[in-house]
C-alpha cells in the first residue's frame, strides 16, 4: 500500500469511527439496544487499532 493510499484509508476510518461515535450515543439512550451499543464498541475499537496502526506506519522512526 503506498503512503497516499494509507493517507486515504485513514481518513476513510476516521469518519467512519466518527459516525460510530455519533450513532452510539444516540442508541445508548435506549435501553433496548444495548446489544447493538456493544456490537458498534466493538467495531469502533477495531477501528481505532486499524488508525493506530496505519498512523504508526506513516509516522518514521527517528532516533533522537
């Protein structure tokens, strides 16, 4: 994957967690949809894995 690639792919994650963000709180105040409020947790934790990761890897190693 080239770093313009990465770039996109980040971006593309970021709003997607943005939006789990945003439909989470809207569910958490019903509380008949504490399954799907755990299911998108979860879907927003990996996201956030997979925006550490690409961060990471976008980021050089410098040795100070």
């Amino acid at each position: 994957m080239t770093e313009d690639e990465m770039r996109k792919r980040l971006e593309i994650l970021r709003v997607e967690h943005r939006d789990l963000d945003a439909a989470i709180g809207a569910l958490e105040e019903n509380p008949s949809d504490q399954l799907r409020v755990a299911r998108l947790k979860k879907r927003k934790l990996l996201l956030k894995d997979q925006i550490m990761l690409i961060e990471d890897a976008l980021i050089p190693d410098i040795i100070a």
